[in-house]
C-alpha cells in the first residue's frame, strides 16, 4: 500500500503504552482515543473511555462517556492478527477523527503500527523525541 505525504507524529512514551496495551488486551482488540499536548501536532495523550467494550472481534467506544473537555484528534485500536487493513466499520470510525492507528500483532515497535487519515488513507506515523 501507498503511503502519503502525510505526516503524524507520536511520542515514544504514547508509543510504548500502546504497544503494551494492544499485547495485554490480545487476543481482544483494545481501543482509546489520542491527544496532542498543547496542540504540537504531536500525539502524546492517551484516554481510555469508559463503558468501552473490548471485544475479540471488535472494539467499541461509548462516545458518551468521552469526558467534556478532550479534544481527541485522533484514535487507535489493536488487530489481534498481523494485518493492518481495516475495516469498513474502522473506515466509517477514522472519518471522525485527523489521524487513526492500527496497531497489528506482535506489538513490539513503530513497524506494528500504521497510521491512516480521516479518509482511510495510509501515512507516515514518526517518533518525536521528547525534551
């Protein structure tokens, strides 16, 4: 698949806890909305929502239960498989949000994760060093 020109960054630390959240979650698909901090166009914040369902097959979050004052730009979900195509479902969710991460097994670097625009295009996810 193509990758666009498109640019995201995320933070090693967000990074780690997502490869460590999709390995724990495994074999179900775990689930959370992401963050910028102070809007850097970094993703660096993770918000886990409540009442989300954590399924082998799916994932779902209870949108309502997003508390009031997030500004999630973006989400990211686990494939319990290797692959990173999504969905029709994943599609129709990215639509809502700039950037949106499938994280495929086994989990264990930037290689297992891809980033895919509001429309279902893929694009480059890179490591922003903190300091």
């Amino acid at each position: 698949m193509k990758v666009k020109d498109e640019k995201f960054f995320i933070t090693e630390k967000c990074l780690q806890f997502l490869l460590e959240a999709a390995g724990n979650f495994y074999p179900n698909e775990f689930v959370a909305l992401l963050s910028e901090k102070d809007d850097d166009s970094v993703l660096s914040e993770i918000y886990m929502i409540p009442n989300t369902i954590y399924g082998d097959t799916f994932s779902s979050l209870d949108l309502w239960m997003v508390p009031i004052g997030i500004k999630a730009t973006g989400s990211v979900h686990s494939h319990p498989g290797e692959s990173f195509a999504p969905s029709q479902a994943d599609l129709n969710f990215f639509e809502k949000y700039t950037v949106n991460l499938i994280v495929k097994k086994p989990y264990k670097s930037i290689e297992d994760v891809a980033a895919y625009d509001r429309r279902g295009k893929r694009a480059n996810l890179r490591i922003k060093n903190e300091f």
